[in-house]
C-alpha cells in the first residue's frame, strides 16, 4: 500500500516538527508516480511547500546515486532537515554521505527509508522506514504467476495492495521537543 506508507512516513516527520522534507524518488514507474502524489498530497494537506529540488530522482536500490542526490540537497542554500529515501539501501547510501559531510543523523538532519529490509534494524541510529511485507508480496506474485501460465485466457493484469507498517526508529529528530 504504497499510498498509505508514504502518507504515514510523511505524516510522522511533519508531526516530529518537520517542514522542509526533501523526498528522493526512484525513476518514473506505477509505484513512484503513486508514492509521488500520496507525498505531494500530503504536504498540501499540511499548507507545506516543496521546492522542486526538494524532489530529486534516484534509481531504486542504487546507493551511489542516492548518495549524489543527497549531496545536492545538503548543498542547497535553504537544505531540507529530513530527507525520505524511495528505499532502505538507498537510504544508507545518503547516510554514509550525511556522516562524510561530518553531519550527525538525527541531531543535524533526519532521515527514513521505505521497506524495512533487515539491515534497516541494524544501522545507527536505527532507520525510520515503512516495512513492507515482502512475504506476502512473494506469494501473491507467485500466485497470480501460476495462474497466468495455467489460465493466460481468463488471468487479467490487476492491482495488488498489501498492507504496510510504519517502523519507528531513530532517525528522525524530534524538532517540536529539541528545535
């Protein structure tokens, strides 16, 4: 449910104090236009503004072009304090950026990722991200597979949403409680 998990993620760092998020998305497909609007929605809900270099794009799941982009945004004149990555080991990419640039994550900027990978319980701080259940993914894609093979005449291309969870860590700055 990707509308959901980015509308939750954005719903939490605007409730940790947040105004000026930045949101790395992956390249233009179904999801990314999907988490896209859900982001954009969002933060016209709240009466906040997203500058357009607010909003870059990096390919899902590669960390050096994450890392690239996140430079870019801590180089702006006006950075943002967090930024949402389109993926958790995109995230990491950034993260190691944001420690070169000698930037302590939450304190000096705030960050989350979005799938909840294992390595995501791991990094330090532990990374906010939005958990996917990628088993259930597996299996309904595995079904409608087998499906298209034995029935390619009655099987028909459909959307599939599978819940989401919003997992909490520790990286993003509370800025209400610690401005």
């Amino acid at each position: 449910d990707n509308i959901k998990g980015i509308r939750e993620l954005t719903e939490y760092v605007i409730s940790m104090g947040h105004k000026k998020i930045a949101y790395i998305h992956g390249q233009q497909n179904s999801v990314t236009k999907v988490r896209l609007a859900s982001f954009y929605r969002t933060m016209e809900e709240h009466e906040l503004s997203v500058p357009d270099e607010y909003v870059p794009e990096a390919p899902y799941l590669e960390a050096e072009a994450s890392a690239e982009v996140t430079k870019k945004l801590l180089a702006l004149k006006n950075p943002p304090t967090c930024i949402l990555y389109p993926d958790d080991y995109t995230a990491i990419g950034g993260i190691a950026v944001i420690r070169e640039a000698g930037l302590s994550i939450p304190s000096d900027i705030s960050v989350a990722g979005y799938d909840g990978i294992p390595m995501s319980e791991v990094v330090k701080p532990r990374l906010t991200t939005v958990r996917q259940d990628t088993e259930q993914i597996g299996k309904r894609t595995v079904r409608k597979l087998v499906a298209l093979i034995e029935k390619p005449k009655t099987t028909g291309v459909e959307s599939q949403c599978v819940p989401v969870v919003l997992e909490k860590g520790k990286s993003i700055k509370n800025l209400i409680e610690n401005p």
